[in-house]
C-alpha cells in the first residue's frame, strides 16, 4: 500500500512541478538558440524541466548516497547552463562533463571491470586507463544522448524501453539490478514524462539528457561488473544507439572536414524526421511518428537480446546488426532529404 501512495506522491508532484514552471514561464524553450530547436515544426513553447523532475524525483523518493545525488545536481546545473545557452560554446560543455566525469567515476569507484576481451581487459587491470575508459564511455552516452534527443518521446522513450528490460531482467531471472522500488520510480516517472512530452507540456533539456544518461549508464555498468552470467555486450545492446550516434557524428564530420563540436541537422532522426513529414504532407504527427518507428526498431533488438542475454556473441551479433541498418538507412535517407534539411 506505501508503495501505491509513492506511485500516487510522484505523479502528483510531477504534474505540480509541471505546471509550476509552465505558469512562471523559467527555462522555456527557446528555438532562436539553437539549429536543432528550429528544426522541428512546433508551435508550443514548453519548458525544458525534465531534468529538474527526475533529479528532485531521485532526492525526495529514492534511497541513494548523497555523492550519487550530488552528481546529478551537478550534472544538472551543467544542463540548466547549457539549456540557457550560457555555455554557448560546445568546446567548454565537453571540459566541464569531463570534468564532473571524471570526479564521479573516481569518487562513486564506478568502473568498467570487463569487456570479455583478454587483451583489452589486461589494460583495465590499469586503474589510470580504467578511470579514462570509463569516463570515455560516460561521455559517449551522455552525448549521444543529447543527440538523439531531437524529437518527442525519442530519448525518453528509448531509455523506458532500457528500464523495463532491465527490470524484466531483475523479476525472471533473480538478477539485483538495483532495488526493485528505486526501477518502478524510475519507469513510472519517465512514463509520466513520456506522457507530457507527448502532449508537448515539457521538454527532457540538456539537464534531463544528461542526468538521465548517467543514471542508465551507472545502472548498466553495475549491472554487467556484478553479474558474470550477463554479458557486457547485452549492456552495450540496450545502449547502442546513443553511443553510435556520436560515433557516426564524428566520423560523417571529420569526412566532410567539418568540425565535430558544431551542431548540425543531419542525424538519423532528423532524417526519418523529413522523411515522415514530406510523406504526411506537414502533419505534426510527423515528430512522434518518427520517435515511435525509431523505438520500436530498438524494442525489437532489445527483446531479441533478451533472450539470449549470457551469449557474448549473440549480442556482438546484434549489436553488429543495428550499426549496419542504421548506417544504411542513413545512406538511403541522405540521398533524397539532406539537402532538405
């Protein structure tokens, strides 16, 4: 029953912070500041607080060491900055995330222990190289991340998606992920989130983009480092996305000899994005639509996952996999709508 009343407590707050901000208009999204904010057609102007919830939703109903929350907050005011555009430049957002990487993998001792690679993990028996590892993969998929999130429902939708896997992990085959209250507050307020997102009442931000990408991250490095049975590479599957999205980033812009700090509006989702909306004629239901074909691409990769999760080469497989169509529906989509863009 006290867990019902949490359920019931975090909705209600949600909703209350939701509003609050609405009402006040503080951190409203602002389309001038960015290429990507001009991209998607929307007439709304939401506020960019969905790093505020989950942060102040962890502090108030989660049991977690004050170091961990410490870091978020953090993390988010590094993202409230950047949502502000105080820090224009994309060169000092990287330092200070390093930075506050850095801090967080030393003091919290979150490490990557194993990569089932006997060459590669010698290397990680070196405590200098398994903080930059580490940090290095933080850094991957807080980025990519904040790439990916570029249309409604798309980043938040992707990491339910993780958690529920996750949390299915956890129920059928006994794994201790992390406490199973702590995943339930996780997948009820993102699915609240997901729902305002939906309807435009808010934004995930820079703040929400980073926090969220560190609690997943810190979620799935302990959970590969504590359970021998599951593969690292299942982990590596449930992320895949954001990370090859900085990856691709990088090396499409190096190609082109364009400079791999600036933003641009030529990434896959952005792509599907103008695919969807030439086909619907300008509809709005062209940013959703795109967010949902992407997700349900990578519900259908993590379920196969799933059901091998211990094989290390089942999941290479896979992983292989999404790199590949990713990589050709870019090639096929850049022909016809990059130009567009």
């Amino acid at each position: 029953m006290l867990i019902n009343v949490d359920y019931l407590l975090v909705i209600t707050f949600i909703t209350l912070i939701t509003f609050f901000f609405s009402k006040f208009s503080f951190l409203k999204d602002n389309k001038n500041l960015s290429i990507h904010k001009k991209f998607i057609k929307s007439k709304n102007n939401p506020p960019l607080i969905g790093g505020i919830i989950l942060l102040l939703v962890v502090i108030i109903f989660i049991d977690q060491s004050y170091i961990y929350k410490l870091f978020l907050i953090l993390f988010l005011i590094l993202g409230v900055l950047s949502d502000l555009n105080v820090f224009s430049s994309p060169k000092s957002r990287l330092v200070f995330q390093l930075v506050l990487i850095l801090f967080y993998v030393l003091i919290s001792q979150i490490f990557i222990e194993s990569v089932r690679i006997d060459f590669f993990d010698h290397y990680l028996d070196n405590i200098y190289f398994k903080i930059f590892f580490t940090s290095f993969c933080f850094l991957i998929i807080i980025n990519g991340t904040n790439f990916i999130d570029g249309l409604n429902t798309l980043s938040i939708g992707y990491f339910l998606i993780v958690l529920i896997f996750l949390k299915k992990l956890q129920l059928e085959f006994n794994v201790e992920i992390s406490s199973l209250h702590y995943l339930n507050i996780l997948i009820l307020s993102l699915s609240f989130i997901l729902l305002l997102n939906i309807f435009d009442f808010l934004y995930l931000g820079d703040s929400g983009a980073y926090i969220l990408a560190l609690i997943i991250g810190t979620i799935g490095i302990i959970t590969a480092n504590n359970y021998s049975q599951i593969s690292p590479y299942y982990v590596v599957n449930l992320l895949w996305y954001p990370a090859y999205e900085t990856f691709f980033s990088i090396i499409r812009k190096l190609l082109v000899k364009k400079s791999t700090m600036q933003p641009d509006n030529e990434h896959l989702h952005q792509l599907f994005y103008r695919f969807f909306f030439d086909k619907l004629k300008g509809s709005i239901y062209s940013n959703p639509i795109s967010a949902i074909v992407i997700n349900f691409y990578n519900l259908l990769i993590f379920y196969l996952g799933f059901q091998n999760f211990t094989n290390t080469k089942y999941q290479i497989i896979l992983t292989v996999l999404s790199i590949a169509i990713y990589s050709l529906l870019y090639l096929i989509l850049k022909k016809k709508y990059l130009k567009k863009l």
